[in-house]
C-alpha cells in the first residue's frame, strides 16, 4: 500500500529535490577544469553556469572547442543536481574511454586491406540503449562507432555495464558535424545505408550488398535519422513487422541489419565464424 511519504517528492511543499550523484567521475570548478583541458585529460562534457562568464570560462570554451568536448551552459539549478559539492560553476565530467580520430582508422583499415564497417548513431540519447547497440556492434564486427559530440547519450558506467565491456573494445569516434563525416566517407568509397521507417525497401527482400566499405546509420529514439543526414544516404532499408508495434527498440533494429552485414560478410569470406575460421 503506498504511503502518503510516498506521494511527495522533495518537501511535502514541492521543494527540490535531493542531487543524486552522478555515477561519472567529476571535475569540479573552472580552473581544475582548464588544467584538465591543457594536460589533455578526456573529458565528456563540461557544464558551465549560465551568465557566469569570466577570462577562465572564456578559456575553457575555447580549449574545449579545439578538443571537440560539449560545453553546455545551464542555469545554477542543473550543476546543483548533479552534484551535492562545491562545483563553483562549472562541472566537468570525465570520459571512462578514449575518442579515436575516424580518419586514422578508416585509413589503418584500407591500408590493411579490409572493407570497414562503420555504425554512425543519429542522436541517441539513452545510455542503456547505446551501450546495447555498442555491444551489438563488438558481436557483429563492426569496426567503429561514430557518434555527433553534440546531442548524444552520455558515455557513463551504465552504459559501460550495459555494453558487457564493448565500449573497452570498439573504437568510438566523436565528430562535430555528421553531415562532413558522411561526406568525407562517401569520398573514401563508402556507401552509407540508413536503416529507417521512410522507405518501402525492406531488408528482407531489397538487396543491398553490404560487402564494401559500409556505413550504417541509425537515427534517434524519438523521431528517428535527421532529414539531412537521410537524404545523404546511398540505401534507405526497413526492418519488415509483421504485428501491431510500428517501431522496433533502435538497439534492437541496429542488432539485426548489422546481422545481415554481418552474414554476408561471413559469406563472402568462405568461414562459417571469424571466431572459429571454419570453412562452410
């Protein structure tokens, strides 16, 4: 039986809540943070208190955008629920994996003679959700991740635990503009196939080889791939259903097409399994 503490959230008046601790590690106040930015530290994202601008801040913004890291500006009352402690204003959060330049793997990839396989995410914001589709990805054998640095889930120990370790395994690149990046990989040679409800191809029966330099992009869970980012594609597929859901969970769909670029990779290669190299 609930009680009637159980209906109040903050104060019986509708006060604020208690902060609940973030689960990343934590860099606060905007010197510790600068310093962090100069020796070359990781870093997420940086919150920074609105209106409080001085030659510090002014700074930070500029380091962070040198090093493609998010800053925010929110209002005092966000950095105060993130954090029971003293932040002064601005709160870094520290990544718990390394950003790796696109472009050196795409090139280490070619150079070894391999047909990458990329996944773009199209702001994907839960981060049980991407880490699912970075495990998904580790299994299928794509060989990075690429991700906006701006609008994206959060890279933090749940998305970690959810992805079984894959986030320790699996290259993921941070880029500034997806719209360059798929420009950029389409001149290397890339096809980029969108996995999206907006077309009347579906995977099941339009065949899209997906052997070659591959990028699959998949978009937000709430309205899908952006309309500039779609109309860059080379392939449009859907995932066929057949009951009365319209949509599949995106860690789910990302799951099966990159299955089927999966088996027909396998396919191509002779080898029942890259683990076992078993000749079909």
């Amino acid at each position: 039986m609930e009680s009637r503490k159980d209906k109040f959230v903050g104060n019986r008046y509708g006060g604020p809540r208690t902060p609940k601790e973030d689960k990343s590690e934590m860099i606060f106040g905007s010197r510790p943070i600068l310093e962090a930015l100069a020796a070359g530290k990781v870093l997420e994202k940086i919150f920074l208190q609105r209106g409080a601008r001085n030659p510090t801040t002014d700074e930070i913004v500029k380091l962070a955008k040198d090093r493609e890291v998010p800053v925010v500006t929110v209002p005092i009352e966000k950095l105060n629920n993130l954090t029971r402690k003293n932040h002064q204003g601005a709160v870094a959060l520290i990544s718990p994996i390394s950003y790796q330049p696109l472009s050196e793997i795409v090139t280490s990839l070619f150079e070894q003679g391999r047909n990458p396989l990329l996944l773009i995410l199209d702001r994907i914001t839960d981060v049980r959700n991407f880490g699912s589709i970075a495990r998904n990805a580790e299994c299928m054998g794509v060989d990075a991740i690429v991700i906006p640095s701006r609008g994206g889930a959060q890279i933090n120990a749940d998305a970690m635990k959810t992805s079984a370790g894959a986030l320790n395994l699996v290259p993921v690149c941070r880029e500034p503009n997806l719209k360059d990046t798929m420009d950029y990989l389409k001149d290397y040679g890339f096809q980029i196939v969108a996995c999206t409800e907006k077309t009347e191809h579906q995977l099941t029966d339009f065949a899209v080889d997906m052997v070659g330099p591959t990028a699959i992009l998949m978009g937000s869970e709430e309205d899908g791939i952006s309309p500039e980012y779609l109309k860059r594609a080379d392939v449009r597929l859907r995932i066929p259903l057949m009951g009365q859901i319209g949509s599949l969970n995106v860690s789910v769909a990302t799951g099966i097409i990159l299955y089927e670029a999966m088996r027909q990779r396998l396919k191509d290669s002779g080898y029942s399994s890259l683990n076992k190299l078993e000749p079909m």
